[in-house]
C-alpha cells in the first residue's frame, strides 16, 4: 500500500525513532499552514511498512508534542491499521505562529523543513499583533437564532442600568446588530462565546483534598456563554470557602469570606475577557486547602510583567477588545485595564495574600486561604447567588478519591 507523495500539509517518518525530526515537521507545517498531516510507520515516499505499537506509544507521542513545541498546541493522535499494518496517524492544527522546538522555528516549503530567517520571524510577529484580536472579529457557524434571549434581554436591561448604552430590548437581530456583534444572520466568534446557548465553551472546577493536585473531593464541568460561566463559578468558590462572622456591637452579625469576593469575580471575568479562545482550553478554578487558583487559557503578554499594569498604569492590552467592550458597557468590567490593580486593592484591603502567575500557555491568579484558625466559621454555608438562567450550584460532599 502507498499514501503518495508528501506535500506541505503532509510528513511520513519510518517510525517514532524520528519523534524528534518529526517535532521540526509539524512546527513547518504550522508555520506555513496552521495544519498539517504526519504518519509514523510509513516511509518518505509513501509506502506503508507499519511499526511496533504499544500501549505507551500514544501516549508518548502527545507528550512529546505537548512539551516540545511552543506555544502549546493540541494534536490528534490515534493508532491506524493500513494493509494490515499498525501505523500511527497524528493530526495538527493551530493558528499561534510562529511555532518553535528547541528554539528552532521551520516553514515548510514543498516537502521540506527550512529554517525560518530572522527577517521572516520579525514579519510573522508583526503580523501576529496587527492581528491580536481577530479571532472575535471572526464569523461563526452560530446564528441568532442560537441566542440565549432571556440572557441578552437581562444584559441589556444591566449595561442600560448602568448607564453606558441607551438601547432597549427589542428583539434579538436589532440588539446584537446594535452592539456589532452579527455577520448577517451568523454570530461573529464574540456574540458566539457571550450569548449562545449551545456552545462547547467550557469550565472546569475541581476541590483538592490537599495542597497538591492529586486526589480531589469534587470535580464539576459546566458549558454555556461567559457570563453563565462567570456566575457558575463565584458561586462555586462562595459555596466552597470558610466564611467568618464579625461582630460590631450591634444584635446583627456580618458574614465575612476569606477571600474578598469582589477580588473573585474581577478574576473570573478576566480570565474569560483576556482567555485565548483558539487554544481550545477550559477556564479553571481550582480550590486547595491552602489556595484558590483561578486559570486563564492565554498567555501574558509577552515583555511584561502583571507589575507593570499595577504599578506604571499601562493601557490594557486585550485579547478580546470587543468581548472587553460588552462586558464594559455591562459594568462587568470597571474600566480597561484596571482589572489587576483592582484585585490588589481588594486583597490588601482584607490582608489577603495572592500571587499572578505567568506559565506556559496561560495566567493565573492565585489567593492564598488565610488559617482556618484565624477565623470564625459560620456553620451555614455562603449566600446562594442567583445565577442568570436561575440555578444553583450545589455544594458538593462527596468524597471520589481519584486521580488527576
């Protein structure tokens, strides 16, 4: 059996002996492409000769891929039988170029992998930044028809409130057509993730029974538009948090949370404001007995430092400035750039500690969870929220002594 010749979108190696040269292979192909095709077990000019598959091999292989190339991308890996021979069949895309391994950058031209020039690297970074932003600005498959319109109708009714916009509901075409959100009849990628009620967008929230990630005592997934998921998760973290009660004289006590709320919520929602959607990731919240971790799937900007929005009052840099502008008008989001400086403000207002952290492939903003000694718990638990489609999340108590 023979697959043909290999081509720009297209890279056979013998075996995963070549896991390596396949790494500069792939990085070609999304540097030229955003995609690309490889076959372990089938030789460069197209003929099939299969290789020894393990249990292991798979698993390799996305590892490799995970750790090797920058920034992160998600491949497709499964075992083929072709002519009867195991194969192994890796899939690939991803629109973050340029893409590196070890530090090499490669563009694939025809068959081959040539090394990218440094007068080629500057132009594909000034494409990169001229275009920050543009995924948003992009057409979805999604129409108004898929709108949540009890959910676009409270958000109106709450940016008019707010006195930002001067727009009634109507209905949904004129509403979203007003806020710039719509191609026609299709949701642009913004109206998509804000206002549709079917998308794969997700959230992950998980409670760790200690310090470390290892055995978790509740772990949850919820889909929906941001500001459901914005909603889901305060009230995750609310119903998971010791909360304290003060006493100032008077017959009425105040509940007090370990960690600020308003500091909460300002995280959340950058999270999903400054989120790299491309990537594919969920947002997560991670609760251990020490901390609360907040994760964004979107790296910092790149030759700045979580300091230099605190400190010198540089001008937000937004991933997603159309998503950042409803949210604006909504007073979801209190100004633009701001959203740092504020969670400071909170945490050093309740003597809170906390931590942002660049890592590899998104941010995170860490709260540190004050002694439970120092407090004194209230034997309820937090105020339920209401969430925009009127559920609630519920505390869990169960105990699934995994592994994550």
């Amino acid at each position: 059996m023979n697959l043909g010749m290999e081509t720009e979108y297209l890279e056979f190696k013998r075996s995963t002996s070549e896991l390596k040269e396949a790494m500069l292979s792939i990085c070609a192909m999304l540097n030229k492409h955003q995609r690309g095709e490889l076959y372990f077990g089938v030789k460069n000019d197209g003929t099939v000769i299969g290789q020894m598959v393990t249990e292991d091999t798979l698993r390799d292989i996305s590892q490799k891929i995970q750790t090797s190339i920058e920034p992160r991308i998600y491949a497709d890996v499964k075992l083929i039988n072709l002519d009867g021979k195991s194969c192994i069949h890796v899939s690939f895309e991803g629109n973050d170029t340029p893409y590196f391994t070890n530090g090499i950058a490669k563009i694939r031209m025809s068959d081959e992998d040539i090394t990218i020039s440094p007068l080629k690297l500057s132009e594909i970074y000034r494409k990169k930044y001229t275009q920050f932003g543009v995924w948003e600005l992009l057409v979805s498959k999604k129409t108004i028809d898929e709108v949540d319109e009890d959910l676009l109708n409270r958000y109106i009714l709450q940016a008019k409130n707010s006195g930002r916009i001067v727009i009634d509901f109507t209905n949904k075409e004129t509403v979203l057509n007003q806020l710039e959100l719509v191609d026609g009849k299709f949701l642009l990628n913004a109206g998509k993730v804000l206002f549709s009620s079917e998308i794969t967008q997700d959230l992950q929230m998980a409670i760790f029974a200690t310090t470390e990630r290892l055995t978790f005592n509740d772990i949850q997934r919820y889909h929906g538009p941001i500001l459901r998921l914005v909603d889901i998760a305060e009230n995750y973290i609310k119903s998971n948090i010791h909360w304290g009660v003060e006493f100032d004289g008077t017959m009425q006590r105040k509940e007090v949370p370990e960690i600020p709320i308003n500091a909460i919520r300002e995280a959340l929602l950058n999270s999903f404001c400054h989120k790299d959607f491309s990537a594919g990731e969920s947002n997560e919240v991670a609760i251990y007995k020490d901390r609360i971790e907040i994760y964004n799937p979107g790296e910092f900007p790149e030759g700045f430092e979580p300091e230099n929005f605190i400190d010198d009052s540089l001008r937000s840099i937004r991933r997603n400035p159309l998503i950042a502008r409803i949210l604006y008008f909504s007073k979801d989001i209190e100004s633009f750039g701001t959203g740092l400086k504020r969670i400071k403000e909170e945490c050093d207002r309740a003597k809170v500690r906390y931590k942002f952290k660049k890592i590899k492939g998104g941010f995170i903003v860490c709260f540190y969870r004050p002694s439970y000694k120092s407090l004194q718990v209230a034997p309820q638990v937090a105020p339920q929220v209401e969430l925009l489609d009127n559920q609630q999340v519920p505390t869990t108590e169960h105990v699934l002594q995994n592994q994550i």
